[in-house]
C-alpha cells in the first residue's frame, strides 16, 4: 500500500507530481496543498481526474471536505485539527474514504469507534513537508504503535508517514506498518516514475 501526498515544495507541479506517480505504478493520491485556494486545488484537481478515473486511481483530499465533496473526489485525510471525522462522514456519505492522522496510541484510542478507513502513524521522520510536526516516532514508535493496536484489538489499516525514504520500506513493514505515506522522496525525484516504481518493488513482498 503505497499513497503519494503531493507536495507544493517540489520543483515539480503538483499536477505533473500525479501524473509520474501514475506512471511509474501509484494508484493512490492524496492531494496537500495547506496554503492553495479551493481554486488552485479544483484546476489541479481538474486537470488530474480523467486520468486517475482511467487509470482507477484513488484520489484524496488532505482536509478539504467541503471542496471534496464538490469536486466528487474519493474522500480526505483529516489532520488532527481538521474537521472531526464523524462530521466529514456526515457531509461526504458512506462511500468516501477517511484517513486521519495519529502520532500516540492514545490518538489511536480516540477515533477506534468512529467510521475511519485508515490511519496515518507519524511522523516517522523529520520532514520539510509538515509544519507543526507532532513528536518523531521512529522507528521503535511506529512499533509500539503497531504493537499497541494489536494489543488493544483496533482492527484499522495503519501507514506510516512522515520523511520515509526507499531505505525505510522495509524496516517500517516490518515494523507492523500496513503501508506508507510518501511525499518528498517521490515529489523531488529526478523521474518520479522510476521511483514511484522502486517504492512498489520495495513494498511487493508485503502485498497479500
């Protein structure tokens, strides 16, 4: 499970940023662009959904569950302090995918009962991508994560984000990680294709 979280920092536009992904493999896509106007996302938005409805690419929304919902995107992933995840479900109806973010089990405690479809564990790494960056977990606390859920029986997919790297694929899935969350290393890549590409060789053992 590998999802792409474009970036504004890149070199790259965010909408080319998609299309390499798609290229090189990535069917997942979470659009973040924390200072863009509804505007500037709906043109990228846009420009980008002919070829993700063709290429059965899951497209996301980070926050925006208003402009979501207008733009019939497949759903969001809610900050923690976003809009409440029971509030986006109510606008967005049952079929919308809802990520939200968690940095401690407690986090992960919190939204067990509310109708989630996955959460993103970090940030696992310094990054550039984020600010107001919750405490690194590394390694050893994305295990203890996994740990905890698996202790506490909270049955939700769990990816890890954060400043990942080609290098941490395999340690993290390891690690109990359900998937990753990847941003700068794909977004400022020479050939976003090729690396998108590295990513999903890297993670093919993991996939059942």
């Amino acid at each position: 499970m590998l999802q792409f979280i474009t970036n504004t920092e890149s070199r790259t536009p965010v909408a080319e940023q998609v299309k390499g992904f798609i290229a090189g493999g990535g069917r997942w896509v979470q659009i973040r662009m924390k200072e863009a106007s509804d505007e500037e996302i709906s043109s990228v938005v846009n420009e980008i959904k002919p070829l993700c409805l063709e290429t059965e690419t899951f497209l996301l929304l980070n926050d925006r569950v208003e402009l979501a919902k207008t733009l019939d995107v497949g759903g969001v992933h809610l900050g923690k302090t976003d809009m409440l995840p029971s509030k986006a479900r109510l606008i967005l109806g049952p079929a919308a995918v809802i990520g939200v973010t968690a940095n401690t089990i407690d986090d992960i405690k919190a939204v067990r009962s509310l109708d989630i479809d996955y959460i993103g564990m970090g940030p696992y790494a310094m990054t550039t991508t984020k600010k107001n960056l919750s405490p690194i977990l590394g390694l050893e606390g994305i295990r203890r994560l996994c740990i905890g859920m698996e202790q506490q029986e909270i049955e939700i997919a769990h990816v890890a984000v954060g400043g990942i790297t080609l290098d941490d694929v395999v340690p993290l899935m390891e690690a109990g990680a359900n998937g990753i969350a990847v941003s700068g290393a794909i977004a400022n890549a020479d050939d976003i294709a090729n690396e998108t590409s590295r990513f999903l060789e890297a993670l093919k053992p993991f996939m059942k």
